[in-house]
C-alpha cells in the first residue's frame, strides 16, 4: 500500500522472520519521531510470566510512547485496551494525536459487519457469486 513500515521493540516480543513481510526492524525507538503514523500494541500482562521483559517497569522505560517521544503531528493507534503508564503514559492516551477510542468504535462495527456476513450470508449469496457455466453457442 506504498507504507514503509518498522517494527519496534524488545528482541523477545518480536517475531524471528517478520522482515520478510518488508518491514524494518529497530529495537530502540530513537527514531520514533520520524514516523507519520505511530501503532503501539499492549503488553499483555499474561505474558509476563515468561520473561520475555525483565520487568514492567523497564519495558516502560525504554519503550513506553509517552510526550518525550511523540511529537506533536504524528496521530497515535492503539487497538485496546491500553495498559495506562505501561505501553502509552497517559499524557498521550489523552493528547489531541491519539485516534484510539475512534479505532476502537471502528473496530466494533468492522467485526460487527464481518461477523454479520459470516453468520447471516446464505447459500444463495454463495451461487450469486460463483461463475455460472455458459450456455453452448449457436453458429
């Protein structure tokens, strides 16, 4: 879609392999502030069992978006819920830049529609959609 994408994190929580999709990859995010568009995931508190951080805390300290590292005309995603002060601090959660509950509400009707199509689509929809043979020519 003529994005350039780079992933960022802690070696542990990225996936081996995942620059064959075509992205970069960084472990800091020293260059944050390039980004136009900045997507942050949770850090899913059930994972910490298998250190895969040494500790919440240093997580945040080295890869929470917080107001130091985003700028002011970059827009902030998140798909939710957000672990306040762990992932994002809350100065940016609340900031003008982020989209987050707008996402969220959007994601709602997304998996809504989806979920409409998937459940109330009939057999009919699936022959209207399938090639029809073709009846012989005359000549």
């Amino acid at each position: 879609m003529g994005c350039e994408v780079t992933v960022a994190g802690p070696p542990t929580l990225i996936p081996r392999g995942i620059e064959s999709l075509g992205c970069e990859v960084r472990y800091e995010l020293g260059e944050l502030r390039d980004a136009d568009v900045v997507y942050a995931l949770r850090m899913q508190h059930e994972r910490m069992d298998q250190h895969f951080v040494p500790s919440l805390r240093e997580y945040a300290a080295n890869y929470q978006i917080n107001g130091r590292r985003l700028g002011a005309h970059q827009v902030l995603m998140h798909p939710g819920p957000v672990n306040r002060g762990v992932e994002l601090s809350g100065e940016v959660v609340d900031s003008p830049q982020a989209v987050i509950t707008m996402q969220v509400k959007a994601g709602v009707v997304v998996r809504m529609a989806v979920l409409y199509e998937v459940l109330a689509g009939s057999a009919s929809d699936l022959r209207e959609r399938s090639p029809r043979p073709t009846e012989p020519q005359l000549a």
